[in-house]
C-alpha cells in the first residue's frame, strides 16, 4: 500500500532499512572539512545535493561544507563555521594572517582552528544499518512510521488490509437528518460506527438504510449481495418484536449463530453470527447506548483480533456509587480521575449523553461490591 494510505494500519512483515542512515559520510555541521595539520588551505566546497568533491583530501586541505553534504574521502574532522578563522594569504607571509571574517574562500584562502580526529562527521549508517530490521510485524502505522519509513527508501508498505465493515440500518421510524418528527428518531448509531470502528483498526466501507421486513434483511445479508466486506454489522431489530427478523432470516440463510445474546445490560440482546460464505455477522440492539456497548464489548475486539491490534486491558478503582444488577453485568459509563472512575450518570439505553461525557466504560459484575473494576475504553477524539 503506498504510504499516503497505510496510515492506522498495521505492518503485515518486519520494516527493514532498505538504505544505511546516512547513506555515506556526511558532516554534522557548516563547516570545513579537514585533513592533517591547520592551517588548511581551502581547495573546494560541497554543498548538500551539490556536486561531490571527488579527490582524496590531502593534509593541509580544507573544503567548505554544508551540514548532510557527504565529506571527500581522507577528511579527518569537521570544524563548524564558528570554530575557525579564516584569512586570504598575501604572497610572500611566511605563516597566513589569521582573523575572525565572514566565511568564504578562494584561491588563497587558509582558514585556522582546533580539529578534533573524526568531530562532526556522520559516518555512514551510524543512525541506521542497511538492511536492519527497526521494527516488527503487527506495528502500528503512526504518522512516525511513516516519516521513518521514507527516511529508510520505502513508497509502499506491506500491512495488514483493515477489516471491511458493512453497515445495515434497519428501522423505519429511523431518520437520516433534520427533526424528527413524532414517532420517528434519528439514526445515531450510523454516524458513531465510522469512526469506533477505523479507531478499533477497520473501515466502513458502506452503509445502508434497510426498511423493517424479512425480505429486505434477507436480500441485504443473502451470498449476492453486493458491496463485498469481511464484517456486517446490522443496526436493530435484534430483540424478539414484531419487526425484529433478525433471526429468523439468520436461521433461513443457514447462518452460524455463534452468540445469541450476552448478560450485559446495556446490549444484553446483540449477536453474532457467521454467515454461511464465512462473513461475520455483529448485530447491535437498537437503543444507541445499548448499540455502543455492544459495539466496544463484541465488534471493536473482534477488528481488532482480524487487524492484528494488541487489546487494551485496564483496571481502576471506582470513585463513586454504582447500582449493580442481580443477575447481569452492566456497563457503566465513568471518567478517568486522580481519585478513580467516576460514574457521569445519565446512562439510559436509548442515550449516549453519559457515554459523551465518559472516557471509559465501567464493567459492574453482577451483585458487585468491591473497588476494582475493569475499565472498557471509550473512542477518544482527535
Ligand atoms: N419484549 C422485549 N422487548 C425488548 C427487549 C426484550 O428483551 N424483550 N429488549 C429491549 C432491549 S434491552 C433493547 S436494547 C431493544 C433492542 O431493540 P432492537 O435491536 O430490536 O431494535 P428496535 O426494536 O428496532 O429499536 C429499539 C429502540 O431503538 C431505537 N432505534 C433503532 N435504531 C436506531 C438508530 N439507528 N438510532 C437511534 N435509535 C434507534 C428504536 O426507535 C427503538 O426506540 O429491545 C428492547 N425490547
Ligand atoms: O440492550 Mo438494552 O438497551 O439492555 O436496554
């Protein structure tokens, strides 16, 4: 993939120095290379991206040079700009007058200073080897990556495709935009799943509105369907109503329904499933905040897992009350303080105000009363 792409992806092999970093001997500084005794008398100059000095250094010469210009072969140091004095040699001095002047040279040019053996000079593939591995499969790529992976010669990356996620909402009191009007509410699944699912390793790759019904359901999850993904994530309709034919069309395609509900409350109703051509199947309860913890506790692990994203564990003292449920786990939504993670309330199912203000999601055992809890983390923003 090439690198403008890659980027939130993770590497499929070893990222390897395909050039030595510097790639030949170069100086560290503005300076002088130099050779032998000072004073040394000026015989060129190399600029970076310039013409290289071609002969070998012999003592007593210096050329000017610029910092990352590669060194002519025989320098022994370099002495930065600030370090020397530079002076034109009238004919006949015994020794060059030496003073402190602006740098420049010339065909009597001599310039003075202190070298120091090997100063100032980046030997080749002193910051990196050729062929080196820097970093191992499965790293993430971050914008650092990329910057290191131009740096070694690479255009393209061998990384991990994102997993393709396929997003159906069904519902047809469910609106795309505007007011809605009595009796119909708008689709806030749709636009949180994009981004949970890219920070969780993969990408939507389309999303389609459904009516409720069997037959639509079916046509959308049937072998033919188009728009080709590995994961599809149906909004709704999971629960056991009138218009959840979740299921049912499940059953009719032969699906492998491989969780049928969880004791988690919110989400206790999601699923998944693995339809009969291999793809998975993750379906969220309606209720939007049901719908984002079902979201964080089955679809986000299962990305990550086809990414190759390493899962997050957390633990934290819980700095306030919680109800816990006789019988089921409940998520909890909390912010991350000095103190512990403080439940921020305001956490109906049908809301994401209490997720909107949390960071994390507390998971509360069933009859819970301790202090530790595990902490599911919440999508930050960028
Ligand atoms: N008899 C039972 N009824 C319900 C149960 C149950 O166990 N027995 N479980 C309840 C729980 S818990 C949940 S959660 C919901 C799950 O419902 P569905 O997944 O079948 O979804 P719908 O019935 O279509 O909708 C439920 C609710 O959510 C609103 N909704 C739907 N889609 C969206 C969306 N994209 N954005 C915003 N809001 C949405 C919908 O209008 C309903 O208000 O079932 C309970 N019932
Ligand atoms: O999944 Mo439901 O939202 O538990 O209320």
């Amino acid at each position: 993939m090439p690198l403008s792409e890659a980027l939130g992806s993770r590497l499929a092999a070893p990222l390897r120095a395909l050039v030595a970093v510097p790639g030949v001997d170069v100086s560290a500084m503005d300076g002088y290379a130099v050779t032998g005794e000072g004073p040394w008398r000026m015989v060129g100059r190399v600029l970076a991206g310039g013409s290289l000095y071609e002969a070998e250094l012999r003592p007593g010469e210096a050329v000017e040079i610029a910092t990352g210009a590669p060194v002519p072969a025989g320098t022994e140091a370099v002495l930065p700009w600030e370090r020397v004095t530079v002076a034109p040699h009238s004919r006949g001095d015994a020794v060059p007058r030496m003073q402190a002047a602006t740098p420049a040279w010339g065909e009597d040019v001599w310039i003075e200073g202190v070298a120091e053996a090997g100063r100032h000079i980046r030997r080749r593939g002193e910051d990196i080897a050729e062929g080196a591995v820097v970093l191992g499969a499965g790293a993430a790529v971050t914008p650092v990556l990329l910057g290191l992976a131009a740096g070694l010669g690479h255009d393209e990356l061998l990384v991990r495709p994102k997993p393709r996620v396929a997003v159906l909402v069904t519902g047809d009191e469910v609106v795309q935009e505007g007011l809605p009007a009595p009796g119909r509410v708008r689709d806030a699944i749709g636009p949180f799943l994009p981004g949970l699912v890219e920070w969780a390793g993969g990408q939507v790759t389309s999303t389609l509105r459904l009516p409720d019904g069997p037959l639509p359901l079916h046509d959308a999850l049937a072998p033919s369907a188009p728009a080709p993904s590995d994961v599809l994530v149906v909004c709704g309709a999971s629960s056991k109503g009138p218009a959840d034919h979740l299921r049912k069309v499940l059953g009719d395609l032969g699906a492998d329904v491989l969780v049928d509900g969880v004791a988690v409350r919110p989400g206790h109703p999601q699923l998944l499933a693995r339809l009969p051509a291999g793809r998975l199947l993750v379906g969220l309860p309606g209720n939007p905040f049901a719908a984002l913890a079902a979201a964080l506790t089955l679809l986000a692990p299962m990305l990550r897992e086809l990414a190759g994203t390493p899962a997050r564990h957390e633990t934290s003292a819980l700095a306030g009350p919680v109800r816990a449920h006789p019988r089921d786990t409940r998520l909890v939504p909390v912010r991350r303080s000095s103190r512990g993670a403080v439940p921020v309330g305001h956490d109906r199912p049908g809301s994401l105000w209490g997720a909107a203000l949390a960071d994390a999601l507390a998971v509360v055992p069933p009859g819970w009363s301790g202090d530790q809890v595990e902490l599911i983390e919440l999508p930050a923003g960028v």
